[in-house]
C-alpha cells in the first residue's frame, strides 16, 4: 500500500475540522467506571503515515488530549479504534493504548488486520490490549464475507468481537449473516442508516430483532453521521436510539466517537453531545447499564 507524507496528502485530500478544544461538563453525573468506547487518536502525522487510500485527512488528535476530555467528561475508561486512514498500519492506536496501559489505566483497542492475520500478530495485538477487529463494510472494495466468516471463527477462541461499520439499510441478509457467526458482532454508529429513511425501515428493524435477540451489539455514537439536522440537539436521532435501547439496553454501548473526524455538521462540544445520552436514556439506571456494565461484559472481562 502506498504511502504519502503528511505534505502531499494536505495537498491532495481534504483535511476535515478538528475537535472542539473546550470541552465541556455533561449536565448529569456519570456514574463511576464509565467506558467510553469509540474514539481515536490521530498523529502526529510526521510519526505515523497515513495511507494515500483515503478521503479526509485529519488534523492531530493526541493522546494528552484524548486524556484531557475524559477527565472533563467524567470517563474513566475507554476503547480506542483503529481509524481507516491508518489502514492496516495499527502503530498509533498500539503506541496511544501501551502509554495508557504502562500507566495502569483500564484501556481497550480495536485494530484492523487483513484476512490473513497471523496467529502471532494477534497474539501481540491482543497483549497490547485488542480486543476486537473492526471491519469497514460501508464502502466497496472492503472484506468480503466469506473473509469475514473466517476470521469470525478464529476470533471466537479469544474472545474477540468483530465490530462492522455498516450502512444496515444496505446490506442485504444482516440477520442470517450476524446469526451465523460465531463471535459477538457489534455494529457502529446505531446502524449508520440516514434518518429521513425512519425508525420504521424494514432493515433498521433487523437491526433492532438482532439486539433483542442478543445477536448482535450496537455503538449509541456518531449521531451527526447520520441525522438531518445541522446543530445540537439532533431530535431526529432519538427515536432511533430510544428503539435501540428499549430493543435491548443490555447489548447497548456509548461512544464519543472523538474526536469526530469527517463530519458533514458543524463540531459539536462534546459535553452536549454526551447529553444526547441523557435524552435518550433519562432512566441513570439504564445509564448504568450503557456506560459501565455493558461495556465491562464486551471489553473488561478477561481482566
């Protein structure tokens, strides 16, 4: 795979906005062990080389600051995930979680390997604190099934989840595909499905049977990826969260997706945004569930 420097690639890809430096306080209390569990660190680009592969290029997101709103937020634990323009190069997410972990902090990660992932890189992978390999389904060109099938099986062994971001209102067959394998299976961003195509939609319903069946888990993240408002609340969104939650709250996680690369909407402060949650699950004991026992059963178990 071919690489560029940091130079060519603001040269010919678009860099998106970066996150908003002032976070702010969530208007509720978090409750003790809160996991956030989707979020990345960028940079510094002239240190880790982003592929040529790529749509946007992201301004540095660095581990201090990654840090920094957790503290303000109220988050105590967390999951990094591989992000695309990194491709199969995990070096930052690895260096950002053993600098977490050397200090004893209660980390997780989610890489991203090729179908032919040895047994040995896994195991290094997994030392360094993977623990699930997310597969980027929601443009062409990705994985295909039956690579998705195989790499499901030997997961399994470790207790590994394949995460899939996933556009559900375009995939045909979800449910017999996630009900087939063999590992857990978490899907992001609350199905990435637009919408304007309502709560209704046949296969955002799948979605929904796949949770109350305990089939599948669902990431309550990445509202603005897919809302049809320009500004904080997102209104539309909730009815899609509440249907997710009220399918099952136990296979229910949050994440801020910071520091929210590539976005169509103006940046949100991400205090609001984690409010959002508050809207949707007014209940704090539902809350519970969503940012610390959930998270603990995918990520923590093996601690």
């Amino acid at each position: 795979m071919t690489e560029l420097s940091f130079t060519d690639l603001a040269n010919t890809i678009p860099f998106c906005a970066p996150a908003d430096p002032a976070p702010k306080a969530p208007r509720f209390v978090m409750p003790p062990g809160a996991v956030d569990c989707h979020a990345h660190v960028f940079g510094p680009a002239e240190h880790y080389a982003y592929t040529s592969e790529r749509t946007y290029t992201p301004p540095d997101a660095s581990l201090k600051a990654y840090q920094q709103l957790h503290q303000t937020l109220g988050i105590e634990r967390g999951v990094l995930v591989q992000p695309s323009v990194y491709g199969l190069d995990n070096s930052a997410t690895r260096d950002a979680l053993r600098a977490l972990r050397q200090k004893g902090r209660d980390y997780r990660g989610v890489a991203v390997v090729s179908s032919e992932v040895s047994e040995k890189q896994l195991d290094a992978l997994h030392q360094d604190g993977f623990r699930g390999i997310r597969l980027n389904l929601l443009f062409k060109g990705g994985l295909q099934w039956k690579d998705v099938v195989a790499l499901s099986e030997r997961l399994a062994a470790r207790r590994w989840h394949l995460q899939f971001l996933i556009d559900v209102s375009d995939v045909d067959e979800l449910e017999q595909r996630i009900k087939r394998l063999p590992t857990h299976c978490v899907i992001d961003h609350m199905g990435h499905m637009e919408a304007g195509k309502g709560v209704e939609h046949p296969k955002f319903q799948t979605l929904c049977r796949l949770l109350a069946d305990g089939h599948a888990w669902v990431k309550l993240s990445g509202a603005y990826r897919t809302t049809g408002r320009q500004h904080l609340p997102y209104e539309d969104i909730t009815p899609f969260a509440q249907a997710l939650i009220n399918s099952n709250a136990e296979r229910c996680v949050w994440g801020s997706d910071w520091p929210h690369p590539h976005i169509s909407v103006p940046m949100p402060n991400d205090g609001p945004l984690l409010d959002e949650l508050a809207n949707w699950a007014p209940d704090k004991h539902v809350r519970q569930r969503i940012l610390v026992d959930n998270p603990e059963a995918l990520y923590f178990a093996d601690s």
